[in-house]
C-alpha cells in the first residue's frame, strides 16, 4: 500500500474559511495526521452538522456528509450502524454540538458509538455572523446580547464525562503536533472519543482563547495533562495542582510537598471531572488526554452481535415468517 | 365438554350471513385478547373478517371510568367485507361506563350482555350515571335492544374460586367467560382458544394453572350460555367464499413489518429500522426488532429527529434506511427528509397517521398527514407518497416503498393510519417467489473517465449513483448545500440551482413509469366516479355495491400513489362528470385534484376520530350526487 500524504487528503474543493480562522490549522493537522493514523481513505468518513466547521467534510477527500444542524452525532450514529468498519469522524462546533445538537451528542457518547468527535470550540456563532453561543462566557458582548450574554457556560469536557463518554481530550487549534497525537489516540480508542479544539474566530470572537494559546499566555495558563506525571504548570514550572478539602487547588511547587501534587491518571474519571470544571483564571485550562475507559463495550458491536446471535438462534426463513403462527386454508 | 360439535341442547343455530360483536371493558379488563382471539377462532371458521380495536391514550384510567373504556369490535361475515362494520350487532358491556359509552352503536334490536353484577351504585356513579337509575332497568332501551343482564362477576368468582388462587387472579378471567359465551352464542369451537391459553400461559409463562383457571372461565362462560336460555337462539356465521388458498390473519403494523422485511431481503440488503416511540407507530418498532435474523438492525433512537437522521446515515452508508413514526414525528423529520431529497439517498418514512393536530387523539384513525407528506419542508422538496389501503395492502405498500426509494434515490413516504395499522382481516398468503427482486447496484468503478460523478442521474429514473464509503476511488462528499449538476460540488449559481430542482422534481415524477395505471370499478359507464385513498377504501367499496344495489352506480377507483399519481389519472377524472372524494380529513386530496387537474372534485369529508361508515359514506355521496353538501 501507498502511503499517504496531506495532498492525499485535499478535495479540489477551494477552502471557503475567513483568513486567519481557527479552521485552517485544523484542517491542516488532519489531513497531516490522517496518514500518521493509516487506514484506507475509503473507510474514512467526514460528518458534520451546520456552521464554519461543518464545512469541514467538503474539504477531505475521504467519503463525507454534511448534515443539518445539530444532528450529525445521529447520522454518524446510522453511518456506523450500517457499517461498523468504517472510521467515523465527526467535526462540527460549539453552536452545532453543544446548542442544538446537544442531546444527540450527550446519545452518542452515552451508547458509547464508535465515532471520533472534533468539537471545535470558537465560543461564538460565526456563520451567522456573531451571536454568543453555549460556550461564551457570562458578560460576552455580542450582536445577540449587547448588555452581555446572562448564561452560564456549558463545559464541554465536563458535559462528556457526565454523558460517560470513554476518551475525553482537549487541545488548541494551532497545536498541530498535540492535536495530532489526540487525533492518533481517538483513532484507535473502541467507542466515542470526544476531542475539544480550543479554536480562534478572528472576525467575531477573536482572542477566544488567547489566555492559554498564545507563546507568552500559554506556560503560565494551561496544564499539560501527562498520565502518570504530577499536574506541574508555569513559566517556569513553578505552579502546580494540589487537592485540598475543598477539591483540587492550585498552589507553588515551592510550597509544597512533592507528593501532595496531584497525579494525572487518565483512568480516574472522578479527577476527570474535577480537571474538566477548573476554570481560568482561578485554574489553568487543562490540555491533552483527561479520561480514557478502553472498557466500554462499543455500541455498534453490540448491536452486531445481538444481529450475529439472532441469526444463529433461528434461520431466516422468510416463508416461514410470513407464514406466522397460524394459517387457515380456504378450499 | 363443550366444542364444536356439542348439539346444543335447544334450538339448532340460525344462520345468518353478517355479524359485527364489539367487547367493550375497562382498560384493564383484557377486551383486546378476548377480542383478538374471537378474531383467531372466526379466522379458522373461515370467515372473512375486519376488526377495530378501539382503545384509549390513557394506559390504566381510573377504573370504571367512561375515558378508560377500551374497546374490541370484529366483523365476521360468510360474504366478503372491507369494514368492521357502522353497527354492532352485539355488544359486550363489561361494566356501566363501556355500556354507556358503547350503546348508541348497537343496532337496534341488537343483544346487550352486560355484567349486572357491576351495575352497582359505585358503578354506575363511577360511569356518570345516577346511582339509583340502572340503564339495565330503563325500559326505553329494553324496547329498543335486547338487553342481557348476565351475572358475570358472581359467576365467574363462584366457579372459579380454589385455594390456589386469589380474588384478583379469578376475577382477571372475566374477559374469557365472555369469550366463551359470545363463542357459544356464534357457535365458534372453544380450542383454538384453549390451545393459545395452553401456549401463553402454560408454555410461555410457565402458569398451567392460570391456563387451567382460565380454561374453566371459557367453559363457563359458553355453559352459561347453554343453560341460562338468557338469549335464546344461537347463530351461526358460514364460511365466507374467499379465494382458494392459505390464509392467516394480519393487521396493518405487522404487515408493514412483514413488508419492509420481505423487501430488504428481496432487495438482499441490510436495513436499518431507527424509530422513537409513537402510537400507533411503535408496533413496527417492537415488530422489526425481532426482525434481527433477515439483517434487519433497529434503533431506538433519542427522539424523532435522531431516527430520520441515523436512517439517511445508514442509506449512505449502505443499508436500506427505514424511518417509522405518526404525525407529529412526521413534523420533527421535516428537515432532515428535506436534506435527504438534496442527498438523493433512499429512505423510507412510514407515518401512520392519527388525529391531529399537535397531540391531538393518538389512538384514533385520521388522514389528515396527506398535505403534510407532500408539502412539510422547507423549498421545493418532492418526495414519493404512497397510503395503504387496508391491513394487508401495507404489506405490498412497503414493499413498493423501498423498491421506488432505491430506484430513485428518493424519499418515499408511505401513509398508514391507526384503524389499519391495528385492525386486522385475512391475508391470502403472497407468493413470495412472485415478488420481483428490487436490483440495486452499487458502484465500483468511476463513471466519467478517471473521475466519479455523484450527480450524474440515470436518464430512465433520475437516480444518481449510490456510492457507498468503503468503495476505493469513489470518494465523495455529500451535503445540504445546493449541488452543482454532475459533480454535486457546492453551487449558488441560479441557473443551476433551478435546473436541480427540477431535476429533483423530474425524478419523483419518473416513477410514474413503473406506477400501474388506475383499476376503475363498479359502473364504470356512471357519470360518477369515486375517488378514495388510503385506509378509507374499504368503506368505500362498500358504499359503492350498496348504492349500486339501491339503484344508483357509482364508479370507484382507490389511490396507492399520492406523489406522484398514476400518469393516467387526469384522463380517468376527465371521463366523469362529478369526482366525489371522500376523506377522513377536510379535503387533502380534493385540495391536490383541483391545483393538479383542475378538477372540481366534491368532498365528503368526516373527521370523527374513526374510519368511515359505510352508511355515512352512502348519505355522503347521495348528497353530494344531488348537489347539496
């Protein structure tokens, strides 16, 4: 087999995104990730709902859909129903997974489908030209809200992990490499594997996420999640998480004992969920792989199997069926 | 013992050609199975049969209650019927809210067997009658019906009582002593029955006992009948003159599952039946779960939108998306049908339709989904619409539903409704050897050179190519967004966009091909012609032989194909001089008729919550006939 390349990946299809939008670089480390992964371009499909990102399938030269808004967990749902070979992506944004998709995406990850989520997360709507969305901030000044936005923010790892979803991770749009290596992980996780782009939406909300992505913001506002490595941040790796009685806190390593630094344990999914509600600026933004259960069984082999074992009790005798439990003839 | 060959010990049954019995309880009171195998034993009598359960929303209303009567109608006859029947002739009360609620549809001089031991002052109070005022007494009704107070209750906890069982135990057999003397009145043999007692309760359940105990109610109930002289005569119902062959009784949902089945493993394809729960749709859903053997996969999904949605999923993927529901889900799917007319993927949408709108009367038969299947999305979005016609008729309607979705690579939407998909009558058994293999191909290879086209139609049907991922080299990307022509990149030109949707439109009416022309009936010389569709037709045809026989011909002809029609069907309107219509709704099709073809058709129109009378159909027409309305 040919190895692919990033070209191999690129439809002819002219890439209709703002300059400068999160998007690219995302798009990017995709088609550069999807060789590193492997597999057959033709069992690699693209599904999207509605929005800037949803664009997305356009712009892969694998089979792709883009949907209706919100519901493309739904389609992907189906897609893997009807054939659970295939490698499932689906990458679509704030406003379309966690606004009016949000209860196909909170199915999706609670049956635990076999499909890999990109939820890239701008925390604003950008094809209808800047109203705040489920994950803009309290106070956010907005066409829709110019007194600013009265909602409380969801929290989309915090709301995975609550759906039992089984690989919840986190990543910048600009961090190729990272996202990449999310990308390989998700890829070869059996279930719903839920990666969070912190993403930049230089027309209507730029800046987003600019406390965690920016060279000089970064080392002192994000903790890079490592399983098995105490939670250490900073510029100078000076800050660390530690748990108090009130729950996790942040204080300098100085300050404390080596061993009262919290650990990372990918498997923990109770100090998953406490990483997935820190908020800045009380706490870094978490990054990388929060929660992984590689136990889960997957809802699509499930249902094969129940397909395989229904087929094995009885055969399927169409006359016989159709026949049903009792006939009469007429002479 | 009593069976079919017991002599009676007074007269010799009466024959008689035509008899409709309606068992009507509490919700609880089990009027559905006792009902359903009276069905069972008329069905091996040889009858033909037609039969309407007629149940409330409420899942246990307050005892005794009129809101919670549900009740069981059969109409069984030695001539060839299509209704369960206007009138009953007998009407089983199990207590004063099913006798009030039920008595007006008994024809006059019909038999009432009631359990007087209800009819007690809780009884009555609980049925919105005066405590002190028994209708069983009221000597208006004794003039107009033959009213049977029947001891039921006494009897059957005085028989009944053992050891071994309780009061409630006991008193839950009611249902089948009335079987037993409705059985012993028409002269139906009692095994059937105790064989599926045997089998439900004894082999399934693991209760012999409760089978015993409910065996010895049966026995009662018809050696009451025999003993008492209550009623008097017996009568007898002979065999009907069906056609030659096997037969077995069928109601519309299991029909609709036997169907969609049949087509997948014709079309020798997986299918993927994704469906939320709907009365009176989740039957199909309970059905086609149990389908899992022919490579059928269901899928509960978490609302209405999910199911449409993982059904076009499945269609791309590959399999044959099969999407059920009623009315209001049909309203959710809207947007997600509309993106599957842009994607041109197969896709199968049953709406079996209740009263509407919103929530409206769930369990209660109503066409008035027509206007919605053609027109409820948003743009120019033509879909197929096809309506089954009776129990059965949804058989062969799912059949031809998944063969034109994969034709065309369309949407088909096919129109049930609650009378049909619950009641049953017998279904001569199909050959299946007979039913065409539905062809479907997939492509392997691209179709313009090096390159693949997704757009590019077949000239025939106007179906595009159903690539399907896992296809090297075929790799394409489909999408909501208007489709250029051939290559289905994304396009906002106009001339393009108005070229594709006639292209969309160009396709539905390609089926028109494959569609069998109209079959008029009855006096097909009269000025007047008859124009039904759906659940209705039944009543229909039996209006027409009864204005027919009273001296007025009518022609009559039935609708499978709303969208598009039959090619032929402005030429058949065009032959008469009045087009009736009648419809459970306010004028659905009239409304298509006339913007279609210009044809002043005339309504009759009811929307009672029920499927036609014929009577009411007949003073319908005659009216419409003279010119009133």
């Amino acid at each position: 087999m040919t190895t692919l390349k990033a070209k191999d990946y690129t439809t002819d299809q002219d890439v209709r995104w703002c300059p400068g939008c999160g998007d690219y670089a995302v798009l990017a480390a995709v088609r550069k990730a999807l060789p590193v992964i492997g597999g057959a371009k033709e069992n690699q499909v693209f599904v999207s709902g509605i929005g800037c990102a949803a664009r997305f399938p356009y712009y892969m030269e694998t089979y792709g859909m883009h949907s209706i808004h919100g519901r493309a967990p739904a389609f992907a749902t189906g897609i893997k129903l009807a054939n659970p070979q295939l490698d499932v992506w689906l990458v679509s944004g704030d406003g379309d997974l966690l606004s009016i998709g949000g209860n196909h995406t909170m199915h999706a990850m609670r049956r635990n489908v076999g499909i890999r989520i990109l939820l890239l997360n701008n925390r604003i709507y950008g094809l209808t030209k800047g109203q705040y969305s489920p994950t803009s901030e309290v106070g956010k000044i907005t066409k829709s809200t110019p007194m600013g936005s009265i909602d409380e923010p969801v929290m989309p790892l915090a709301l995975a992990l609550a759906a039992e979803c089984s690989f919840v991770a986190r990543c910048l749009d600009i961090d190729a490499k990272p996202l990449g290596a999310i990308m390989e992980r998700a890829a070869g996780h059996a279930g719903t594997a839920f990666v969070e782009v912190l993403q930049d939406c230089n027309i209507f909300n730029h800046q987003a996420w600019f406390h965690a992505s920016q060279k000089d913001t970064r080392p002192a506002n994000t903790l890079q999640l490592v399983h098995g490595d105490p939670m250490i941040f900073g510029v100078d790796s000076e800050r660390c998480i530690i748990r108090s009685q009130d729950g996790l806190g942040v204080a300098n390593v100085a300050d404390v004992d080596a061993a009262d630094i919290v650990v990372h344990d990918e498997t923990n999914r109770t100090q998953a969920f406490e990483l997935a509600t820190m908020r800045y600026p009380d706490f870094p933004e978490p990054l990388g792989v929060l929660y992984v259960n590689a136990d889960r069984p997957m809802y699509e082999a499930a249902c094969e199997d129940q397909v395989a074992r229904a087929k094995a009790d009885r055969p399927a005798d169409l006359q016989a069926l159709v026949h049903g439990p009792e006939t009469w003839q007429v002479t | 013992m009593p069976d079919s060959t017991t002599t009676p010990t007074n007269q010799p049954p009466i024959a008689v050609d035509d008899v409709a019995v309606r068992f009507a309880g509490d919700s609880g009171d089990g009027m559905q199975l006792a009902g359903g195998q009276f069905t069972a034993t008329t069905a091996l009598v040889g009858n033909d049969f037609a039969t309407f359960p007629d149940y409330p929303a409420e899942i246990r209303a307050p005892r005794g209650t009129t809101f919670g009567v549900s009740g069981f109608q059969v109409h069984f006859s030695s001539n060839t019927i299509h209704t369960p029947g206007d009138v009953v002739d007998v009407l089983v009360a199990m207590n004063p809210a099913a006798f009030k609620t039920n008595i007006a549809d008994v024809r006059p001089g019909g038999i009432v067997l009631a359990d007087e031991d209800e009819f007690g002052k809780v009884g009555l109070k609980k049925a919105g009658y005066e405590p002190d005022v028994n209708p069983l007494d009221d000597e208006d009704l004794q003039r107009r019906y033959r009213i049977v107070p029947v001891p039921l209750s006494r009897i059957v906890r005085e028989e009944l009582a053992d050891d071994d069982h309780g009061a409630k135990e006991v008193m839950r057999c009611r249902n089948i002593f009335a079987l037993g003397l409705v059985c012993w009145l028409y002269d139906r043999p009692l095994e059937p029955t105790i064989d599926h007692l045997n089998e439900t309760f004894g082999v399934k359940k693991g209760r012999q006992d409760i089978a015993d105990l409910n065996i010895r109610a049966l026995r009662a109930g018809w050696n009451f009948g025999e003993t008492a002289e209550l009623v008097g005569e017996r009568y007898t119902v002979a065999p009907a003159d069906l056609k030659p062959g096997t037969y077995r009784r069928i109601s519309g949902n299991e029909a609709m599952v036997l169907g969609l089945t049949a087509a997948a493993r014709k079309a020798n394809k997986p299918m993927v039946y994704a469906s939320y729960p709907i009365t009176p749709a989740s039957d199909v859903l309970h059905g086609m779960s149990g389908m899992k053997r022919f490579d059928v996969t269901t899928f509960q999904a978490e609302d209405e939108i999910a199911a449409v949605c993982a059904a076009i999923g499945a269609s791309f993927a590959g399999s044959i998306g099969v999407t059920g529901t009623s009315g209001p889900g049909l309203a959710l799917k809207g947007e997600a049908m509309g993106l599957a007319v842009m994607l041109e993927l197969p896709l199968v949408i049953l709406d079996v339709q209740r009263g509407g709108p919103a929530t409206g009367m769930p369990t209660k038969p109503e066409q008035a989904d027509l206007l919605q299947a053609m027109f409820g999305r948003s743009g120019e979005a033509p879909v197929i619409v096809l309506a089954a016609a009776s129990p059965s008729d949804c058989f062969d309607t799912a059949i031809e539903a998944v063969r034109l979705a994969t034709r065309h690579m369309c949407p088909v939407i096919v129109l049930s409704d609650a009378a049909i998909a619950n009641g049953a009558e017998p279904w001569k058994l199909p050959d299946l050897e007979a039913i065409e293999p539905i062809e479907i191909t997939h492509p392997t290879e691209p179709n313009d050179g090096e390159v693949f086209h997704p757009y590019m139609r077949d000239e025939h049907t106007g179906g595009r190519p159903w690539a399907i991922p896992g296809t090297p080299g075929l790799e394409h990307r489909v999408g909501g967004l208007e489709k250029e022509a051939v290559t289905g990149n994304v396009c906002y030109d106009g001339e393009n966009h108005e070229a594709m949707v006639h292209a969309r439109q160009a396709k539905i009416m390609a089926a028109q091909a494959v569609i069998p022309p109209i079959e008029v009936g009855g006096d097909t010389t009269s000025d007047t012609l008859i124009l039904g569709w759906g659940g209705s037709r039944g009543a229909i045809l039996e209006a027409a032989d009864q204005l027919s026989a009273a001296g007025t011909p009518v022609a009559h002809a039935h609708l499978r194909h709303l969208n598009p029609f039959p090619a032929d069907l402005g030429d058949v309107l065009a032959r008469f001089d009045r087009v009736i219509v009648p419809e459970t709704n306010s004028g659905q099709l009239r409304f298509l008729l006339r913007a279609t073809y210009l044809c002043d058709a005339i309504g009759v129109n009811v929307m009672r919550g029920r499927s036609f009378q014929v009577q009411e159909l007949v003073e319908g027409i005659t009216r419409a006939m003279e010119g009133k309305s």
